[in-house]
C-alpha cells in the first residue's frame, strides 16, 4: 500500500516522551499518523487533515479530551476515536465510550495492543459507512435502480459501491435479464466520472462491419454511406463511461482496436489520420462465460486480463429468495398505473407459482409477465389463472397464454397458411410501427432482446440485396 493510501491517525498526547513512543508503534501499525499537542491544535488537525481516528488522551493542558469528541460531532466529523486513559480511571474511558468514542487503551500498553484496537476501530468506521450507505438506498428495497434485498444482491450492492469509487475496468458477468446496464449505470452514478455522459453499446445488435465505426466514430467519406463526419461512442463517453455489452459477440479484428483503445485511451476514428485521447470509464458486460470464450478462441485473452479487472458476477432471478415477489409487486403497481388498471396485488396461489418458477429470462421475463397479466386482464387481484405457462418458457421468449384449441382445418386452406417466417417479420415491424420506430420499446412488448430485433431485420436487408 501506498503511503497516502495509508489512514491516517491523529493523536492528541501532551507529553513529549510518550507522544514520541505513540508515534514509532503506529509506524509500525503501518498507518500514518500525526500529533497534536493541546486541545486547541487537535481542533485544527480535525478540520484540515479529516483522520480516520483519532488517539485522544483526556488530559489535555486546555481542556478535557470529551470536549473535542462533543465538537468533532457537532462539526460534522466522524472520525474513531479511541481514548487513552490512566489504570484506575475506568469511569473516564466509559463516560468516553457513551460520548461516542469507540475504544479505549489503559496505560500502559504495548505496540502489539495499541495496532490491534486501531485496526480494530478503523474496520468498525469502514463497516459502519458501509452499512449506513447501504442502509439509505435500500430503503423501500431499492439501490441504484436495482430491487431486491436478498443477500446475494447485498453483495453486489457492496461490490458496486467499491467498484465505483475506483477508475479501473469493470466486468459484469450474468444470465440475460439480470441487470448487467443496470449495474453498470450504478457504478457510472457513483463514480468519479458521473459528470459526463453514460453511453452504451450492444456488441451483438450492431452489424459487424459497423462496430468500429460506432464505437470510434468515422470520417466523411470512410466508407460507402459516411456522408459526414460523426463522432464515437468512446469519443461522447469523454468525461464519463463507456459500457460494452454482450462484448464476446465483437469480432476478434476489432478486438484488438480496442484493446489499444483501452491500454491508451486513443481513439482514431475509421478512415483518420488524426487521433484524440479521451478520458473514459470502461465498463463491459457478457451473459456468457468469458473464460470459456478465451478458450474458444472468440475473446482475445490479452483483451479479457485488461478488462476483467474487477469482476461483478449477477445471480440468476431463481437465486435471490424473497426478492422475487418483492420485484413482482414493484412491477404490477408500475404496469397497473401505466395501464390505467387497478390491480393491487396477487392471490396466494399466484405468489407461489411466481416464487417457485425458475424464471430463466430473469428479472425481464418475470417484467414481460406482469405486462401482460396486466394487459390483458383486469381486477383487484393477479390470480394463478392470469399468469401465462412460466415453467415452459425458453430463454427470453414471451410467456405463452393459454389458447381456445384450434378449430379442424377446412379442405382447401392450405393456400391461406402463411410461413411462420413472414408471421414473425409482420409481427416484428408492426410492433415497431405502433411503437413509433422505437425498437426497444417493440422489444419489450414483444418480449424479446432488442437485439433480436436488430440482426433480424439485418438479415431481412441481407436478402433484400441478394
């Protein structure tokens, strides 16, 4: 560890000997440390040096050692304050425990014990932080966008809160529907580059022949169709995050682009002979495993060691308890107000069948369920009946409704069986249409990836050329 990394102790002793030997054994407790010498010094180290604790003797030449506790509160500092009292004085050090001091030390006392009770006090303050921070966003069941309070979500919860006070990459690992943009918007709120813009892409929903160019911009006249200059995604990330989802779907000739990118912070926009560094945030996401690509030979291993600095794994729906029903009764109030219905909640019989399906499209499979229960019913209450075959669904796919059974076919119909291909293509772009073109939105309501979307009407256009 780094010295200014170190925390940093303050300690408030009179006495030139014994300041002088306080001094070597928090060298040796491998902290930093400072002295001061009366209250009124104490005071001003406070202020202008913020310590993480505080080795505080109560017998100061103006004033009492409780004093300085009373004010460091009522200014608004929280340092640890451990108190240095003398044997016999017992009554002192508890007086000094319900002001709000965390520790004491008797004198006299060794190295080995005053290093054991800081660490001791400075682990207590960071725990603390740690769960007041937690404790606020998770009120109502919330934190950064995310609801569930289950302890797998906890830890990542916790994960995202160190992870966002850092610069370095982040991996984000997890099924399809568990939250990886999620996820990687909390740690960009929380970071040091929240000031500047969120920008992400879909590494699957871009053709590839594209992907350079969306991710760092073009030239006019780079290639057919660049009929002026634009800017890149890593370019507009400039000052804040970019986020890389489903990056194992990159082709490998732009694996290595971005892996200059990344070491550098470089960008050159396709068909430039000029370059331009930028200050971003990189965040990167895949719902497969990345290790299994690199042994694939489909992820560059150079490229995954760069980015898989600090690994974020997301737990699958079915793994996270009471947060099922939890997530359940946000959605059904949100879609019940979107919708203008009145649903309040859900029988019994439905909250179990939600808690014990296995939900393998995760938390946006168990969104596209409240959505349409909310649709195409109505009432005071969500019923077992009103929620479509869970246990058959297939990855990302829309829930099923129950159907009337299909009447006998008429001789001479078979002229009027549409293919399957043209039922989904009409389905798919009448979708967009109602949605007003926005294909994320259509996605939704069709209860597939957008991404799906994307490489389907691609292939349409691919036929269309042929």
């Amino acid at each position: 560890m780094s010295e200014n990394a170190k925390p940093l102790v303050l300690l408030v002793e009179d006495t030139v000997p014994l300041a002088q030997l306080y001094l070597e054994y928090l060298r040796r407790a491998a902290v930093r440390s400072r002295a001061a010498a009366s209250l009124s010094e104490a005071k001003e180290a406070l202020s202008s040096l913020r310590p993480a604790a505080v080795l505080l003797d109560l017998e100061l030449p103006d004033g009492n050692g409780l004093d300085l506790i009373d004010w460091a509160h009522g200014a608004g500092l929280d340092p640890a304050f451990i108190v240095i009292t003398a044997h016999g004085s017992i009554n002192a050090a508890v007086e000094a425990m319900r002001a709000g001091a965390q520790d004491f030390l008797v004198k006299p006392f060794n190295a080995e014990r005053l290093a054991t009770t800081v660490r001791n006090a400075l682990e207590r303050r960071r725990l603390s932080r740690i769960v007041e921070t937690l404790g606020t966003e998770l009120t109502g069941g919330g934190f950064e966008g995310f609801i569930g309070t289950d302890l797998s979500m906890q830890a990542v919860y916790r994960v995202i809160d160190l992870a966002a006070r850092s610069r370095s990459t982040v991996f984000i690992t997890g099924e399809s529907g568990t939250g990886k943009e999620v996820c990687a918007e909390a740690i960009h709120r929380r970071g040091p580059h929240r000031g500047g813009a969120f920008v992400a892409i879909n590494c699957g929903a871009v053709p590839k022949e594209l992907m350079e160019s969306e991710i760092f911009g073009h030239v006019k006249g780079a290639f057919t169709g660049a009929t002026a200059d634009r800017e890149g995604a890593a370019i507009r990330a400039d000052g804040g995050t970019l986020f890389l989802d489903e990056l194992c779907e990159m082709d490998l000739a732009l694996q290595v682009k971005l892996l200059r990118f990344v070491q550098t912070g470089v960008v050159q926009p396709v068909g430039s002979d000029k370059s331009r560094k930028v200050d971003a945030r990189i965040i990167c996401a895949t719902n497969r495993n990345p290790l299994a690509e690199v042994e694939a030979g489909r992820l560059r291993e150079d490229l995954y060691y760069r980015l898989h600095v600090i690994p974020i794994q997301l737990p699958p729906l079915r793994e996270r308890g009471g947060d099922v029903l939890l997530l359940a009764r946000h959605f059904l109030a949100a879609f019940s107000h979107e919708e203008g219905r009145d649903f309040q909640g859900f029988t019994p019989e439905a909250e179990a069948r939600l808690g014990a399906s296995p939900w393998p499209g995760n938390v946006r499979q168990l969104q596209n369920v409240l959505r349409q229960a909310v649709v195409v019913h109505d009432g005071g209450l969500v019923t077992e009946a009103m929620l479509p075959d869970l246990e058959g669904e297939r990855h990302g796919e829309a829930p099923r409704v129950a159907a009337k059974p299909a009447a006998a076919p008429r001789p001479g119909a078979a002229e009027e069986i549409v293919p399957l291909a043209l039922l989904e293509r009409r389905a798919i772009e009448r979708a967009i249409e109602l949605c007003g073109g926005n294909m994320t939105e259509a996605a939704i309501r069709l209860g597939v990836n957008v991404s799906t979307i994307y490489r389907k009407r691609q292939s349409w256009l691919g036929r269309a050329a042929e």
